[in-house]
C-alpha cells in the first residue's frame, strides 16, 4: 500500500517541481536617489506577446521627492503601456505585451521645487514583476470556480506548461527564420563569389588585350 501510495504521489511531486522550476517572478530591492533631473533607472524582463504582467512596486516614503513610474518595451518606437507621476506606497499595474520584446519598468525621482539639493535624498523601491502565469490570481478563481487544492496546482501547471509550449513554438518560429536568413545570406555569398570571380576573368583578359595592343603599338611584338 505504502508502494502504491508513492506511485501515486510522485506525479505530484513531479508537477510542484516543474511550476517551482518554471517560476518567472523578478524581485529586486533598490534605492533610487533624487535630483533635479534624473535619469531613469530601469528594470528589464523578457515577456512573449499577449503575457499577462503584473508589477507591484512598494515605495518608501521620501519627503521632498517625487517618483513617477513609466512602463516601454524595447522596440525601436519604444511603446509606452503607462506612466504614472507621483506614486506612493504600494502599488500594483496590470500590462499586456504586446510583441517579443523586453518589458522595462523605469523610474523617475524628481527634487520637487524649493528643495534644497544641497542634502542627498533617496528613496526605496521593492519592485516585484510577475510574468505569464505567474502574474494569473490562482486564488481567486480557485475561489469564484470552488477548485481544490490539487485543481488549483494542476491549474497552475496548465498556465506553465502552456506558457512553455508558446515559448517552443516561438523559438521553433526563429529557428526557421534564422535557417531562411542563412540560406538567403549564402545565396548572395555564392551570387557575389561567381560575380567576383567573372570581373577578375574579364579584368585579366581585358590587360591581356590592353598590355598586347600597347606593345604592338611600341613595336615591342609584331
């Protein structure tokens, strides 16, 4: 019975350990100083199109500063999904990416007017970014849909393992993308070697007639 009982347990430690291996939360814990024009600091995550992001940010109290929060992506127009000025305390955002590039989330701590500068100020942010099923409430709809413990695990599990199928399919797409880039670029290598190789044919015979005709002419051959 104990055996059997085993057998029957190991699928499950399997699927924790596969949504424990395939976590995708980023947390970091940072300062960010004040000043009258500050740069930006941003923090990157890789996210597919149509993943669900999540960002909770938890700022620390910081008199005389204000921090604006402003979320891009980092494709060449820079898409710009929200910007928020002044935020305090905690707080959570909801984005969905909308193509293969990395999510930055970039903040902002402005000096506000008639403070002095001469003191270094700062602030703390913890920052959390969930991403894909990670950023889904398993909690709430274990709760609306009255799931168990279990069903609520394998709904988790379907998320990552969805989440892992887009991620296969997509490299699946790039690696054919790569493959006809290699074949296109050598196809123009092979087209420009035989092109190469016909102008130093005719170079060469174009010199041979050309030396022939200027020797002729010196009367140096007949």
């Amino acid at each position: 019975m104990a055996a059997h009982a085993s057998f029957r347990a190991l699928p499950l430690l399997l699927a924790a350990l596969l949504v424990c291996l395939s976590q995708s939360v980023f947390a970091i814990k940072f300062s960010i100083p004040a000043s009258r024009y500050p740069p930006a600091k941003c923090i990157w995550n890789a996210a597919h199109p149509g993943a669900l992001v999540i960002i909770t940010a938890n700022v620390g109290p910081g008199e005389g500063q204000r921090l604006d929060i402003e979320v891009v992506d980092s494709s060449e127009h820079k898409n710009v999904y929200l910007n928020k000025k002044d935020i305090n305390g905690e707080k959570r955002f909801a984005i969905t990416a909308h193509a293969e590039e990395d999510i930055g989330v970039c903040f902002r701590n402005y000096l506000e007017a008639g403070v002095s500068d001469g003191k270094a100020r700062s602030r703390v942010i913890d920052l959390d970014v969930d991403i894909g099923a990670d950023a889904v409430d398993y909690n709430a709809i274990a709760n609306q849909e009255s799931l168990s413990g279990l069903e609520t695990e394998m709904r988790k599990l379907e998320g990552v393992v969805k989440e892992i199928v887009d991620e296969m399919e997509y490299l699946k797409t790039r690696e054919e993308r790569f493959q006809a880039t290699n074949i296109s670029t050598q196809s123009r290598v092979q087209n420009f070697a035989w092109f190469m190789i016909a102008s130093l044919i005719t170079l060469g015979v174009w010199q041979i007639f050309h030396l022939r005709s200027f020797f002729k002419r010196k009367y140096l051959i007949d």
